[in-house]
C-alpha cells in the first residue's frame, strides 16, 4: 500500500514539475526515498514527461548504481535526512549555468531551506571526483551539475518547493546581473540563524526515516 501511494505520489510530483517546463529531456530523473529501506521509487529517461503514469516508475535498491539511478543513491547513503531527491532542467538554471557562478544567498527562504553552496558549478566530472558532495554535505539542498538542478528535500512538497524556489532565485539573480544591478547578500548572521535551524530540520527528518517514517511538513519560519 505505502509503494502503491508513494508512485502516486512521485507521478503528481512530476506532473507539477513538468507543468512549468522543469522536467523535459530524458536526463532529468525524480525519485522518492522509501522509508525504512535501503530503496527509492524513481522515474527517469522520460521523453514525454507530460504522459507519464504509474508503470513508468521503477523500484530500486540503492544498491543498483546504474547511469539513472547512481547520484540519487548516492544522496540518499550519505544524508539520512533527505526524502526526494530532483533532477531537473529549469530555464532560469541554464541561464545561470551560463553565467560560470554559484547562486549567491540573497534572498531568506533560499537560505532557510536550501542553504548556500560554495565553490564552482558542479559538472559530470566533478561528481566522478566527488566534489558535487562538498555543495551537500553541510546540509545545502541544490547544487548545479552542468545546466541542471540538483535539489533535494526532506518530502516530496519540500523538494519541489525548493527547485521550484532555486528557479525564481536563479531567474531574479540573472536579471539583475543582466541590468546590472547592485546586489546584496543575506547578512552572515541571518544566514548562520537559517543554517542552524535547517540543520535542525534535517536531523529530525534523519531520524523519522531511520524509524519508517515521513517527516512532518516543514514550516518556514
């Protein structure tokens, strides 16, 4: 019954995704944790994703590393707290993607629920030397790998509020970019104060998964 819901789940998910143009070619991939097992549900390789259904989501065991399947696997080993994890292509992304920078923090939900990552763009090299890793592994849920949007949530409604929440970050940081406007950062001590309140979230999320549990939906502020 929960693997019954959990495909609903993950199809309604996509579907809103792939409403607002965010999934669209076959590298993009959403998957679900399943709770207390070592296995996600996941879709992926979708060249239609405004048709998709049930049957189109797969099983798997984290231990199937496989070209669609590897990186999700490989975040949901390394953080306990993480619940979906999305792979997506927004515009505003490749934009920013384009721009050769990291999203910098300025605005509060970007940092209270993504974080901020450090360093250069990710790529398809950077995770085969594992410095994708160095964007999640202080709690930050969105990183980019080449022009694509890696975002991760601790529920499925927190991950698409996130990589939707990226997009409109993304979009906003290259207009004004493009306007050349001057642009501020969220102050050290609002970001330390959002950084140590995600990272409560996120233990508390680690442990409703060690027990078989979703974590409760998470508030703003």
């Amino acid at each position: 019954m929960q693997l019954t819901q959990m495909k609903n789940d993950l199809v309604e998910g996509c579907d809103r995704l792939a409403s607002k143009g965010f999934l669209h070619t076959s590298y993009d991939s959403f998957s679900l944790r399943v709770p207390g097992k070592t296995a996600m549900v996941l879709v992926s390789g979708q060249k239609d994703w405004r048709n998709l259904s049930v049957v189109d989501v797969r099983v798997v065991p984290f231990s199937v590393k496989d070209d669609s399947s590897g990186l999700h696997a490989f975040i949901y080993e390394q953080r306990g707290d993480v619940g979906c994890v999305a792979i997506s292509s927004p515009r505003g992304v490749e934009l920013l993607a384009s721009l050769g920078v990291p999203l910098p923090p300025i605005f509060d939900e970007q940092v209270r629920h993504i974080g901020t990552s450090e360093g250069s763009l990710a790529n398809a090299e950077a995770v085969r030397c594992g410095n994708l890793w160095k964007a999640f592994e202080k709690g930050a849920n969105a990183a980019l790998l080449g022009e694509q949007l890696v975002c991760l949530g601790m529920t499925r409604e927190r991950a698409l509020f996130n990589t939707e929440l990226y997009e409109k970050c993304a979009r906003a940081y290259v207009l004004a970019k493009a306007c050349d406007k001057r642009i501020n950062h969220i102050p050290f001590w609002v970001r330390m104060i959002a950084y140590r309140r995600l990272l409560k979230d996120e233990a508390v999320a680690c442990t409703s998964y060690r027990e078989g549990r979703i974590p409760e939906a998470i508030q703003a502020y």
